[in-house]
C-alpha cells in the first residue's frame, strides 16, 4: 500500500470512540463501590474486570445503561469476591523518613534515609546483590507526587541497568537488535514487540525475581526471530532460558501482587 493510499484510509477510518464515567453498585454486604464504566465502540459484550485498579465495566455502543447495571447486579457476588482477594495486595504507600525497606529484584531491600533538598534513591556501592541497600534521600516534608517520581526514575534506572548486562548475550544470534527499550507501567502483559522492533517491557519486572525478568526479556528478543508463538519460538526461548515454564509460573502467581506494589508506590 502506498502512503497516499495509507494516509486516504487512515482519514477515512471513524475514530475509535470511549466515553467513561463512574457509576455505583451495591453489594450483598451492603457496601457501595465505585465501578469505572467504559463505553467501547470495539467491545462486543459486556464484560467486568476488576484488578489493582478497581473494578471496570465495559460496555458495548449500543449497550443502554440499564442492562450494564443489571450485569453489575448479576455479579456483585464474584466482584466481592475478588475484592476480597485483592485485600491482599493492599500495598501501604511510600512515607518519607519512615518505610523501612523497598522491594527491588524479588527482595525488600533495607531504606536508608537521609534529609535532602530534593528526592532521589540510589543504590548503595555494593558488589553482591543480596546486600543491596537502597539509599533513599528526602526533603523533610516531600510531596508524595515528587517522592513517586524519584522510586519511578529509580526503577527504571535498575530496570535499565539489569538490560544493559543481559541483553549484549544475545545479540549475536539475534537477526537484529531491538530497535529501543520503553519501561511502562502495563495492566496485564508483561512485555511486548513492535512490527519495528521497539521492545516494551513492564517496570514491575524490576520488583520480581531476576530470573523472572530475564526470561521476559528473553520472550521478547526470540519474538525477532519468530513473531508467532510457534514450536520454533518456544524452542528458541529453551534454548536460552530452560526454566521459562518456571519463570511464567512464578508470573502467574506473583503478578498482581507485583503491579499492585509498583502502583502504590509510584503513582501518587
């Protein structure tokens, strides 16, 4: 396709339309909760989700408000259910001068913290990584909003630091390198590659255990080579990481809790 006959399609394409507001559902409990409901011109059912977040109702165009609150009606029980499960991941936020220890690489690192003008946490000058500790530097009274910035800046920079050491392994079987690396904060995917080979990886990969992060970084560097999930890409991802089912499994258990932590802490 040509770019002019790209560009006349684009412009004839109907934008994509989401409309959201909040909405209230009673459960059987008596409480009342807040629901984020999201008219989807794409989706074509009904659908609620809840996570860390909260709890999302999708509805389609056409769907008429009446049938989206008799849909929430209909499944107040399994919401406080779920609810109840995320309870668990209820993660204290990040008070400066006062939260002990920081989760990085699996375990909660020791916080030491000194009075600054302004926020940064930096690693200490350590040579074995279960001795890390993480020096945490704070004006007395931060805004929770700057103290978010700096964990976020933090991670990105271990995160980024963890890639540099891993990634150079690779490259010479890889047909190309990625195109760039973006650290996001994703609600369900771990990772992903672009047609162009921009690799998106979740900052939460940086709480969890390394060996957890290599082989998502792994799964994606393969995807240059296969783009499907094919026999020949598992093989490639074995070949370099023979214990992926374990790393996935620890994903699959760990990941709420995961995501959950990162957005208490660096999204105030």
């Amino acid at each position: 396709m040509s770019f002019l006959s790209r560009l006349l399609a684009s412009k004839a394409a109907p934008k994509r339309r989401i409309d959201r507001d909040v909405v209230q559902v009673e459960l059987a409990d008596g409480r009342c909760i807040d629901v984020l409901r999201v008219r989807d011109a794409r989706a074509r059912r009904l659908r609620v989700a809840i996570d860390e977040r909260g709890v999302r109702l999708t509805l389609p165009a056409r769907a008429s408000a009446v049938s989206g609150g008799r849909f929430l009606h209909e499944h107040r029980d399994w919401i406080a259910m779920q609810l109840a499960q995320n309870v668990a991941y209820a993660i204290p936020a990040l008070v400066a001068h006062v939260t002990p220890t920081l989760l990085l690489r699996g375990l909660d690192r020791p916080l030491q913290w000194s009075t600054a003008r302004t926020s940064r946490f930096a690693t200490g000058d350590v040579t074995i990584d279960a001795d890390i500790v993480v020096n945490a530097h704070a004006p007395a009274s931060p805004s929770s909003a700057s103290l978010a910035r700096a964990l976020r800046d933090f991670y990105e920079t271990e995160a980024r630091s963890d890639i540099n050491r891993w990634l150079p392994h690779y490259l010479g079987a890889l047909p190309r390198p990625p195109a760039r690396t973006r650290f996001k904060i994703m609600a369900s995917q771990w990772g992903s590659l672009a047609p162009d080979g921009a690799m998106a990886l979740d900052l939460s990969l940086v709480l969890a255990r390394p060996s957890a992060f290599h082989y998502v970084l792994v799964h994606e560097v393969c995807h240059l080579i296969h783009a499907d999930h094919s026999r020949r890409f598992w093989g490639e991802v074995e070949a370099r990481c023979p214990h992926w089912r374990d790393e996935r499994a620890y994903l699959h258990s760990e990941g709420r809790r995961l995501k959950a932590t990162l957005r208490a802490l660096v999204m105030a």
